[in-house]
C-alpha cells in the first residue's frame, strides 16, 4: 500500500521556533492489550535520512519490521524504552501509566532532550517537558516513526518471552490483545500474572470476574472502554 514517508518537518519547526537542538520521539505500544505491560520508545534521530521505508509499525509486515527496527537501533542517535507493568496500569490507570513508561524512556537516554514530538493528540507527558503533540505522527515524523517500530518489535519480543509459559494464550501470536485463541484461554484459564485486572474482559469471564480491580473516577471509564474495544496493535 504506497504511503507518504516521514519527514523533519516538525524537527525543523521547533528548532526554529523554540530553539530545541536535541527532539526526541516517542511513541507506545501496547495501550489497548488485556496482558502484557504498555511500552514507550524515545528516539533522537538528528535530521539524517531515515532507512528506507520507515513508516507506522502498523504498516510494515512483520518479517519487514523486524529488519527495520535492527537497521532503525544502529541509525537512531540514541533511543531508550520504558515500560509500566500490568500492575502499575491497574493501580494507576492507562494515563498515569503511559506518562510513567515515558518518562522511564526520556529519562534512560544518554541526553535529555529539549523537546519531545508526542504521537497522536493528548499530551499524556506535561511538565516539565516541552511537548508537540502530532496526529499519526508515527505516519508523518522520522523520530516517532523509528520509535514507533523500535517500541513494536521490543515489546512482541517480550510478550513472546512472557508466554513461553503460558502457551494457550499464544502470546507469541497475539501480544497479549484480544484475539480468538487469547479469549478461549481466558475463559479456560482464567488471568496469567501478566493481565491487566482492571479490564472489562473480566466482566464477560463470570468464573473469573472476582478477580477483577476496580478503580473509581474517569480512568476507570477509560480503561472499561478499552478493555472492551481492544484497540489496534
């Protein structure tokens, strides 16, 4: 499917008019999965060409992705992950979680940058970090595209670690979203200790909903509402 690739352009308008030298990237994975935890990659690309073909992980098959992202991690000037674990987004929620995995991201590279390019339209980071929020820039930004495909591939490679032990659930196949054979071992099974017990799976799950964790206020709507959608991975 022909795509527009990526480009510097948001790179080049904070450096001319906030003055950021080092633009970080970011991007997640993993928001909409019932296990597994939510991984966030920081990448600092300079203004170099990208490898060819860089673009959403979303739109890259598999086998692709994987060669991009060993290309991407010797490319990139420097990249790091975070992550919050199943626990952390049960306690917290998926937006507290989310600014927590970032953080450990920006905070574990070798420099901090002075600017960060956010995919998609909510600023979950804030303060005190200087944030651009960009829609599908996982589509349209080098740095949030290569972390994009960095953040994929390392959390796939994890989830397929994390199911080694649990094979029912296809880990390896899924990464820990919703899918027919995770929902058969759900039911079967019930939770491994790498689900998220503040979801609504639970809900249609009656042997296994006493396990579920309730939290109050908005989040809870959030994560109800993602539990039941799945989102895309």
């Amino acid at each position: 499917m022909p795509y527009e690739a990526p480009t510097h352009t948001v790179e080049r308008s904070l450096r001319a008019t906030t003055g950021a030298k080092i633009i970080a990237g970011v991007d997640e994975v993993g928001r909409g999965a019932w296990a597994g935890p939510v991984t966030v990659c920081a990448a600092i690309t300079g203004l170099r060409r990208p490898p060819e073909g860089l673009t959403d992980s979303k739109l890259i098959s598999p086998k692709r992705r994987d060669e991009m992202a060993v290309l991407l991690e010797q490319w990139v000037t420097a990249h790091a992950l975070g992550h919050a674990s199943p626990e952390e987004i049960d306690e917290l929620g998926m937006t507290a979680a989310l600014r927590l995995a970032a953080v450990r991201a920006l905070d574990a590279l070798p420099v901090r940058p002075d600017a960060v390019i956010l995919d998609g339209k909510h600023d979950y980071l804030g303060g005190p970090w200087r944030v651009r929020t960009v829609i599908k820039g996982d589509q349209s930004c080098v740095a949030v595209a290569a972390a994009s495909v960095i953040a994929k591939v390392r959390r796939d490679k994890m989830m397929a670690e994390l199911g080694t032990d649990h094979a029912d659930f296809a880990f390896a196949a899924n990464a820990g979203y919703p899918s027919p054979v995770h929902r058969a071992a759900l039911e079967e099974w019930g939770p491994t200790p790498y689900h998220r017990l503040s979801w609504a799976y639970l809900d249609a799950l009656p042997q296994w909903r006493h396990l579920k964790k309730v939290r109050l206020g908005a989040e809870a709507c959030e994560l109800e509402i993602g539990g039941q959608l799945g989102f895309d991975f």
